[in-house]
C-alpha cells in the first residue's frame, strides 16, 4: 500500500510529520466496541493459538486490552452530563491532549504500508527531510519500547484496583498506553524501514512479504520505497500570506493535503514532557 506523508517545518526546531487521511474513511485501527471475554483471548492464545509466533501473541493480549479499553471509553462518553463518569471523560481528554503528535503519526504507519510519498517545501533539501524522518523513527522505537513494557509492568498493580467501586482509571489508562505505544512502536520501526540509506534490509522484507502473499503486485524489492516529491505550493502554503494568522496557514495546509488539523496545530507546541 502506498502512503503520502506531507513534512514541514512549523517553527524553530519545531516540525510537522503527518499522514494524509485517504479520502474515504479508513477502517478504524481500534477494536468494536463489543467487548471479548477473558475466556476468548484464553482460547485464541493457547488453544487455537499453538503456532502463533510470540509477535502475534503479544498483537492479541495488546489488542484484546485496547478493546477493553475502547468498551469503557465508550461507556464514560454516553454518561449523563454532570455524572461522575462524565467528569472521568473529561478527565481522560485533558489527558490525551498531553500525547505528543509524532506519537500519532507513527501510530498511522501501518505494516501494510510498502511505498510512501514524501511532500515536502521545495527550498529544503531532500537528505535533511529523509534525516528528519529517520530522526523520528529511531527516537520513536526507542521511547515508545520503554513506555510500552513500563505500562505493561504497571497493569497488574492497578489492576488489583478494581476491588473498588469507583471506576479503575488508572487500569484503563494504561491499558490505552500499552496499545497506544505498541502501534506508535511498529509504525516506528516500519518508518525506518521505509526511509533508510540500508535497501537491502528492506528488499528482504519485501521478498519475504511476497512470499507470504505471491498476488500481491509489487514492483519489485529493488525498487526504493519512497520517494521525494518538492512541492512548490506547500513552500508557499507555509510562508503564508502577508499579517496572515499561522493558524489559519496551518489549516489551509490541512485542507490542501488531507491533514489531521488538531494534531498539525499541536505541532507548534513545545514538546511535553513524558
């Protein structure tokens, strides 16, 4: 599948690193809302689960918690205005506001992804743009490694929590933060892949990938998987116009390219600290 990823810089050292949303709406990365049962993931993991190789055993325990996760959420958004579980809601967006953006765009480099598209203002260079990239990437499967075993570490503490009546929110947050960090970690290490000075790496994940699936209709391990595109118009959509808000740039930005507009606006924050 190929990807557009649109780079920029916003202000300072401060840069923007998104994917284009595809014009129709993608399946959704996060479970149903209908919850699985402890005894499903059981059956899945060892008894219908003897040949899965411990990457796909680790995929099922963090999706089957991002569904827990999900149901709950679902649960505190429905909940009366002015009710506990309503102010709990509140609680968690105060608390999202928090992720930083890089961590979102990782999350939406999938493992299906094998070409991208990289859109950039015409006046960079090209191997600063690819440096930056790979930046990202490697900083990404580091952190995102330590934040997701720390979370994983943490759930059985807090799960001794739901003797309480009240709702386990720090059970559930972390539960968020595992799935969360698992897929900002895989999307890392797929940008990686995708963006490195090292082909051969990457013409044998290829290779084994055609293996697995022959129809598929590659062009060839060979083949680069990116590449560069100077966009004269996006040089010009990030100078803005004259005593124009950099706000209002950053959202025709959106438009133009399909852009998740709140995660680009957050971009031009400082980076919070984990």
């Amino acid at each position: 599948m190929r990807a557009r990823l649109v780079v920029f810089p916003i202000k300072g050292r401060n840069w923007c690193f998104s994917r284009s949303v595809d014009p129709a709406p993608p399946e959704s990365t996060l479970p149903s809302s209908r919850s699985q049962p402890w005894n499903d993931l059981w059956k899945k993991l060892f008894v219908d689960g003897g040949r899965r190789t411990g990457k796909e055993r680790v995929e099922l325990i963090v999706d089957f918690a991002a569904d827990k996760m999900h149901g709950a959420w679902v649960n505190l958004e429905n909940a009366p205005a002015g009710s506990m579980k309503n102010k709990i809601h509140g609680l968690g967006l105060k608390l999202l506001s928090r992720v930083e953006p890089s961590e979102t765009f990782l999350r939406s480099v999938s493992e299906d992804i094998t070409k991208v598209d990289i859109t950039y203002p015409s006046s960079l260079n090209p191997r600063l743009v690819r440096r930056r990239l790979r930046h990202i990437a490697r900083r990404g499967s580091i952190n995102h490694r330590i934040f997701f075993y720390t979370s994983v570490s943490l759930i059985p503490f807090t799960a001794a929590l739901s003797v309480l009546p009240l709702p386990n929110i720090p059970f559930f947050w972390l539960l968020f933060r595992a799935f969360a960090n698992w897929r900002a970690l895989k999307g890392s290490e797929r940008l990686l892949l995708l963006v490195s000075d090292s082909p051969e790496e990457w013409r044998l994940v290829v290779a084994r990938e055609q293996a697995l699936n022959p129809k598929t209709d590659g062009e060839g391990p060979q083949r680069e998987p990116w590449t560069l595109w100077p966009c004269e118009k996006l040089e010009n959509l990030v100078g803005g116009q004259p005593g124009e808000d950099p706000e209002q740039a950053l959202r025709r930005i959106c438009d133009v390219y399909r852009l998740n507009e709140t995660e680009v606006l957050r971009c031009r924050q400082p980076s919070i600290p984990r």
